[in-house]
C-alpha cells in the first residue's frame, strides 16, 4: 500500500481524497495555487505545496508543478480527483515515466474513451448498445446530409473530443443542419482544438442514466448500479439520484452486468462511468468517463462502498474489496450540486462566507471545502458544495432533502440551494417524471 499519496486537485474532491486517506493510514500531499493557500483542504492534508499562480494553466494543469511537488514531498502516487487533469492521457504517461503511480486507468483506456468515436465504436464491438449515427468522423457538409437522412431527423452534431456541452448542435430538420453542423465545428475547433464531428439519432424525451463500473486491471469488474443525472440545465448536472426511478431491478441488472462485462473484456483499472440515454426501455452508450464522478456520493450511500478506497487499492495492486454478489441496493439517494451563482441568470457569485452551517442529521452528507470566513476565488468552477441524502425509499430522500436544505445556511454570498427548493414543489420531480429536457423547460417557464 502506498504511503503517501498526492492529490492533484482542489475543493470538496479534494477533501474527499484526504479523507479517505487518512482512514487509511496514507500520508496526504495537498497542492494549491496561491488563490487557494487558505482552502480546506489544505488545511487538512498532512503536507502542502504551493504549485503556482491562481490560473488553472499555471498550477492546478502544470505537469512540471505536479511532479515537482511529488519530488519534494516523496509521494508516490498521484490522485486526481475529477476534472483538471484526470482525464488526460499524457499526464497519465507523465506520472508513469517518473515511476510514480496514477490512481485511475491507464493512459490507453483514458485515450480509448477520450474519441467519442473511438468509444462508440468499442462499446459497440463489445456489446453495449449504442445511440443511431454516423460510424466515425463526419468530414462534410455532403456526407453529414448523407448520414442525418439515413438515421432521421431530428439529429445532433456532436465534437469527438467534446464534452460539457460544447461542441453540440441540434438539427431539427434538414434545413436546419448546414447551420448546426458549421457552428458545431467551429465550437469545438475553439474549445478543444479539434474540429472534427459525428452524428447521432437525437431522441425525443430521454433520460440520462450512467453506470458505475469498477475494474481491477485483470480482467475482474464489477458494477455498483446507476445513477439517474437527466435534470440538467446547459448539459451540466443539477441533482443525481439512484436508484434511477424509471429503472427496475431486473433491467438494472441487465445494463449492469453488460457494462461490467465490457470493461472486464479490455482490463480496466479503476473506477468509471458508462453513460445512456435511456427512452422506451432502450439504453444508449454516448459517453464513458474514465474518472470519478462528482455524483459519486449518492452510489456510495446506497451501496455502502467508499469508491475512492476502492480507486486507491486497486491502483496498489490490491483486489476489489466486495463481489458482484455481495452488492445490494439499500434505500434511494440524491445528490443536489450547490454552485456559487446568483439566479435567475445563474451567474458566478464569488466572495467572502459570512456564515456557514452545514445541514446534519440521520442520512445527511455534505461535501464542501467551505467554512465561515472562508472567500471563495473567482478563478474556478462555481460548485462549493454537494448536499447528499438517504433514506429508507424516494420519498423519505426527499423529506430528507426538504428539511436539509432548510438547515443550510451560506451567507455572504447567492447559491442555487433557492433552486431546489423550488424544484422539490414541482409534481413532477415528486414522482420522478422527468427526462433531460424537463429542467430547461422549466427555467422557461420561471423566467416568463
């Protein structure tokens, strides 16, 4: 087992990190960047070191500062939480070449899954069922019109090195499409220096439900059920839930055991999280993150399995710590992400905490790097906090959720908590009947 671990990130997941390695016994190497010398989790981490300036690409995404700083420190693997650098290949290889270990899968997984194309076509090879599209890259305005009548209208243009929503069109029609597919290219050509694009069928009224997977390495995964993530607003998640309401046991063990079959057939390491639209019983692939996800709690809570020890074992060379058999869903859990930004427009709202208490209780789990006193910088994502809770079924989650929210208290500053409040109102996030769309339509219904 490792003996010190570094942990290539900031704020809650942070946190999270080094609380999973102090229950361990491991030795915790926090980094920051000068806007963050009085964060959380430095301040909890056994060691911390200072990577640069406030600007992600001067700390936070600098190679050099990162294995620097295992270098002093004498860590000897790195953790990346989520976002920054956990998804890219070639800090992956970075880390590998230094003889230090990355606590995640390998460089080639990362790079299989990272090409939205490459990705489809694996899963598709491995038996994971796949959304309608083109079969690789669309060169052209003349071949995209080719494949969008081929598959059917309504179609979306998506950027193979997308993700985050840019790099994503919507073509209603035919003549809709000369426009959707120049605007996609030119979006992801900005945003990822890439302009490649596909094609695929775009569904009606989906819901967004992802698969949690785990691999050893060596041919052994198993799978820890699924979240339901359609409530979204930009394609950012706004609350995760599992289980998914619209699944029952039977077809979660169906998804479950195809998605821990293929990542078994390649030896994936670590953890992950294969992505569907889900619509008439039908699952379809889109994505697969090859990370941990910032809704992992809510899995955690109905599973009773801590992922990130799970991510450090398996990294260490050391086997799952439970089987497929022994997993067993217990009760429903919601997660709400708490974003520093003032609505209705949803706009970044950073500065100073006033007060801070945070909500407690039977099934109650919060998240966040935040304290009273603590000024939240301008320079990072907006999300300060992740408020989770369980319960015994649906129902008593939302209770739970209801009363929790009630209990929040962050002042100094505007969040979303007034959003959910609202949402938690709404008939139909009640009884669970929404699909990826519910949420956008919804805001236009507020803002009218």
């Amino acid at each position: 087992m490792f003996k010190k671990i570094l942990i290539a990130n900031r704020g809650e997941i942070a946190l999270r990190v080094v609380r999973a390695c102090r229950e361990m016994g491991i030795a915790s190497v926090a980094v920051h960047s000068t806007a963050d010398s009085d964060a959380m989790h430095v301040r909890m981490a056994d060691e911390a070191v200072c990577i640069g300036p406030p600007p992600s690409n001067q700390s936070y995404l600098s190679v050099p500062a990162l294995i620097s700083a295992c270098e002093i420190t004498g860590a000897e693997a790195i953790h990346p939480g989520y976002g920054f650098l956990s998804e890219n290949a070639n800090f992956v290889q970075v880390v590998e070449d230094h003889d230090l270990t990355f606590i995640g899968p390998s460089a080639a997984h990362i790079r299989m899954m990272g090409d939205k194309i490459t990705a489809k076509e694996t899963m598709k090879a491995l038996g994971v069922p796949c959304v309608p599209g083109s079969d690789g890259g669309v060169p052209d305005l003349a071949t995209a019109r080719t494949v969008a009548a081929e598959i059917g209208f309504p179609v979306i243009v998506k950027a193979t090195a997308g993700g985050g929503g840019r790099g994503m069109k919507l073509a209603e029609t035919a003549a809709d499409l000369d426009i959707a597919f120049q605007t996609a290219r030119s979006e992801a050509k900005s945003a990822f220096g890439n302009d490649e694009v596909y094609l695929e069928k775009y569904l009606g009224q989906p819901r967004h439900i992802e698969v949690q997977v785990f691999g050893d390495g060596k041919g052994g995964a198993i799978h820890l059920g699924e979240r339901d993530c359609s409530l979204q607003r930009r394609h950012q998640k706004v609350l995760e839930e599992a289980p998914g309401p619209a699944i029952d046991e039977e077809t979660r063990a169906r998804i479950g055991k195809v998605c821990a079959d293929a990542i078994a057939q390649i030896k994936y390491s670590g953890a992950g999280t294969i992505e569907f639209l889900f619509e008439n019983g039908e699952f379809y692939f889109i994505e697969m993150n090859t990370r941990l996800q910032v809704e992992h709690p809510v899995t955690e809570a109905v599973f009773g399995v801590d992922l990130v020890r799970e991510q450090i074992r398996v990294a260490a060379g050391l086997p799952l710590s439970v089987t497929q058999d022994e997993l067993r869903v217990n009760g429903h859990a919601i997660e709400v992400r708490i974003n520093a930004e003032r609505l209705p427009d949803f706009a970044p709202c950073p500065g100073r905490i006033s007060a801070y208490h945070a909500p407690g209780g039977l099934g109650v789990r919060m998240d966040s790097a935040l304290y009273n006193g603590y000024s939240i910088p301008p320079y990072y994502d907006s999300l300060i906090a992740k408020l989770i809770v369980h319960g015994r079924d649906r129902p008593e989650a939302l209770a739970r959720l209801q009363r929790a929210l009630g209990e929040l208290i962050v002042d100094g500053i505007d969040t979303t908590v007034p959003l959910f409040s609202a949402l938690l109102e709404e008939p139909d996030i009640l009884t669970g009947n929404y699909d990826i769309h519910w949420l956008e339509e919804w805001l236009k219904t507020k803002r009218a």
